[in-house]
C-alpha cells in the first residue's frame, strides 16, 4: 500500500516508529549476566533508546535487553554499578 | 474604526493584538523592537488576557517555541528583522515544512556585515525559499491591513502555511503615520478562532509531527510543499476580496499605478514604490507615459498577474533593494526568468537601489527612467546592472 503524504507529514497512526526495528544499527551488543543483576533498574534509567525491559525484584527477575530497538550504545554496561552487563561484538 | 497616529512597528503590534494570538514568543531586535514590546505591554496590561508572551533567549528559539506553539494548535506571532530572521533560518523551513499557519512580522533590515540596521529587504527576500507566504506593504496602513489577512491566509485550511508580512525598516517602523485601526468586533468576525485540524496536541489522540522522511518519502513532501504554496495565490485573492468589503480597503496581490500602454514599467517592492509614484505623477504632469507595477504578494510568486499587467510594457526596470550577490537583483532575476519562454516580451533592466537605508530619492527615478527608456531606443540592453546613486569616488 503507497504511504499517503499527510499535510505537515503528520503521523496519525503513531507509534509508528515501533515498526523501526533499529536494534539493526548495533555492532556492539549488551549482554547481562543474571546472576551478577542486582535488579537495581539503574540501567534502565539511563537507557536513552528505552530499549531495557526492568528488574522485578519481587519476581526474582533481571533486567532483559529489547534487542529490537537497543543500538548497542553501551551507556547500560557503562553505568550497571556490579559490572553485569558486558558489551560483546555483534554477530550475524 | 478609530484613526490613530502610530509608526509603523507599532501598527504591526496592534495588527497582533487584534489577531489575540494565544502565543507570542519573541526576541527583541531592531527595528521591529516595538511589536515583542508592545505585545508584552498588551499582555501585561491584561488587554490580551489569553495570550501568553514567552521572552525567549534568542530569534531561533523565539521560532522554534512558535512551531511547537503552532503544533499544539495555538494562534501563533512573532516578529524580527535582519540577522534574527536569517538566525530563524533553519526553523522557517521547519514551520513550513509542518505547516504551521506562523506568523511573522518582519521589519525588513540590512544584513551585517558591516553591521547596518536600516531599511533593505535582503533578510526576508534571502528567506524566498523556505515556503514561507511573502506580503509586502508600502505604508504602515498596508502593513496592519496585511498582517490581520496574514493570519486569515495562514490559518486557512487549504492553506495551513507560516506567513510574513515585511515593512521596511525605520522608514516604515519608525514614521509616524496616520492608520485606521478596525474595530476589535470586526477583526473578530474576519478571524475566527483558529481550530487547527492537521496538527494539534491532544492525548486523546497522539500523533507524530516533524517527522522523518527517508529518500523514498522526501520528495513527495517537497512537490506538496510547493504546490501549496502555488495554490495559495486563490486564496489570497478571496481573502483580500473579502477584506475589502469588509473594511473597504482593496488588496491585490500586484498593484499597478500610471498608464496601462507605458512603454517604461517600474516594477518594485516596498516603501520605495510611495517615492516612486509621487516622480510618476510628477512625470505623467509633463504628458510622458510610465508605469509601476508594485509587488505585495511575492511568494506565490504572481507569474499571470505580472505577465498581464506587463504585456504592453516594452522595457521594465525592476528595481531591487536587495542583491543575489554574485548573480544580481532578485525580483529581476526571476521576472525574467518568467517570460523566458514567451515569444513576445519586453526587455529587462536591473536596478539595485536603497540598500542599508540609503536614501532613495526622486531624482533616482529620473536617472533609472532615463537608462531605461535609452536602452529602449538603443533596442539592447547594454548594462547588466545598475547600482543607482552609488558614490564610486569611495571604491
């Protein structure tokens, strides 16, 4: 179906962006180590792309990486205070 | 209707408050300083009690708060000159290109450098481009008439794009002029509320505006841009129709002053035209036939409008005050570049005039008539341009 120009290219069916599969830009790749996951969710605050599902601590569940939309910006292993997050080379 | 004697900047100022803007944020700058002033002033007096005046940091961010404003749905005004209107660079292409209905009172000024705050039109001739609506006035009356139209034009849904009404600087801005001002219940019945529909703010209904558009979308935004822009020139027409029965003032987007079959027709933009049509009647006294066709609508560019009232001229001198560097004037450049292709057309002669306040005076006239109507009999034009009343002993 041909994508019709809206005036002002207005987007009325947002989110559309949802259908940007931008995880596709990564080279680098977060990749969390469960045990060492204090479930602090810090990463998840500073995840510009919001691409970090959070920690339930109630759940004993760790935080989870959205590979779809995570760039691979490093900003998660960089602040993660217990190191449980390493940055490892993408591969296809 | 009241009669009011106020200079020019200030007529702009009580075209925005008859407009009541919802949002007005601006930056001050020479010489349109009096609009963001007496906006602030009308708002701080309680005279505009639903408008909010945002004093920002800057003319970029003065445009960039009135497109997030425009794109909440808000009745939108700023207004600038000269460097802040080329620092509003980027965010005039944005306003378009969202088609926010913005707009924008420029108190047309020189650009620096060297530094020069007087009357030229190079900063909102050099903004042709953005698909931007362009009026031009000649007098402060034409500039608070054009800007109340401007919102109307803007606003309208088959329009939906920012809009500038240019006066020029100090010698419009700053002279006190006689302006009738309509009555608040008139402008009201002329300009009903906005009720944005393309783009508005509202949870209920979220949307995604000033989007990205990869190569295989951008250029269908373009040619949409630009047949809006085209397809305004009607709009306009009915808008000006509509104000004059209203308010008894008519509007067109070219004017046209002198004799219809001159053979020597000025074609020019401005305040510079009011000089202008006092030598014309001063020469037409003498029993000599010349005609003015003055610019008011530029962007739509009025292609059938000038190539009707220019069908009988044989020499047309376009007198710009503002300069294409490295090419020439601009009005001239694409006048000519209108009648490229027509069989029958006069000749064209480029004149730079005014530029950086340089006064211009009767007896430019004279000498512009006088260079053009020798061409004519020559039957070539033998100079590409001419910068009228330069002093040459200074280069």
């Amino acid at each position: 179906m041909v994508t019709k120009i809206t005036k002002g290219c207005v987007i009325y069916n947002s989110p559309t962006s949802l259908g940007n599969k931008t995880g596709g830009w990564r080279t680098m790749k977060p990749v969390v180590d469960e045990e060492k996951c204090k479930k602090c969710n810090i990463c998840w605050q500073f995840c510009p792309d919001s691409s970090i599902e959070p920690a339930d601590r109630k759940a004993n569940k760790a935080i989870k990486i959205n590979y779809d939309y995570c760039k691979g910006c490093g900003i998660c292993a960089a602040e993660c205070p217990f190191k449980a997050i390493t940055m490892v080379m993408e591969e296809k | 209707m009241s009669r009011k004697i106020v200079k020019g900047a200030e007529a702009m100022a009580i075209a925005g408050k008859l407009a009541k803007p919802d949002v007005v944020p601006a930056f001050p700058i020479t010489p349109s300083t009096t609009f963001p002033e007496k906006m602030s002033e009308y708002v701080a007096c309680g005279e505009l009690p639903n408008t909010e005046f945002v004093p920002v940091e800057s003319e970029h961010s003065a445009m960039s708060a009135a497109i997030a404003a425009s794109a909440t749905g808000a009745r939108t005004c700023t207004a600038t000159s000269s460097q802040g209107l080329a620092l509003m660079h980027e965010m005039l292409f944005i306003a378009a290109g969202m088609r926010l209905p913005i707009v924008l009172f420029d108190a047309n000024r020189a650009l620096s450098a060297p530094l020069n705050i007087w009357g030229d039109q190079q900063d909102s001739i050099s903004e042709r481009d953005a698909g931007w609506i362009h009026f031009y006035g000649e007098n402060a009356q034409e500039g608070l008439d054009l800007m109340l139209m401007a919102f109307r034009v803007a606003e309208d849904k088959r329009v939906l794009l920012p809009t500038m009404v240019g006066i020029d600087g100090f010698v419009l801005t700053h002279t006190s002029e006689p302006v009738d001002v309509p009555e608040q219940k008139a402008v009201d019945d002329f300009l009903p509320q906005y009720k944005a529909e393309h783009c508005y703010l509202d949870p209920e209904r979220p949307t995604t505006v000033g989007a990205f558009a990869p190569p295989e979308y951008y250029m269908e935004t373009r040619y949409q841009l630009d047949e809006a822009v085209h397809s305004s020139g009607p709009v306009i027409d009915e808008v000006f129709a509509d104000f004059e029965k209203r308010f008894g003032r008519k509007y067109s987007k070219i004017e046209y002053y002198g004799d219809r079959d001159a053979e020597v027709v000025f074609v020019a933009i401005g305040s510079l035209c009011g000089t202008l049509k006092d030598w014309i009647d001063e020469h037409r006294a003498k029993g000599q036939k010349v005609g003015l066709v003055r610019i008011i609508v530029y962007r739509p560019f009025p292609f059938k409008e000038l190539k009707a009232a220019l069908a009988n001229a044989k020499i047309v001198a376009v007198v710009d005050r503002s300069i294409s560097l490295g090419y020439g004037g601009p009005v001239f450049s694409e006048l000519a570049a209108a009648f490229v292709n027509d069989a029958k057309r006069p000749l064209f002669k480029s004149f730079i005039i005014g530029l950086g306040g340089r006064d211009i005076k009767l007896n430019d006239f004279e000498n512009i008539y006088n260079a053009a109507s020798a061409d004519l009999k020559a039957g070539k034009v033998n100079e590409k341009m001419h910068w009228v009343n330069i002093n040459k002993e200074m280069l």
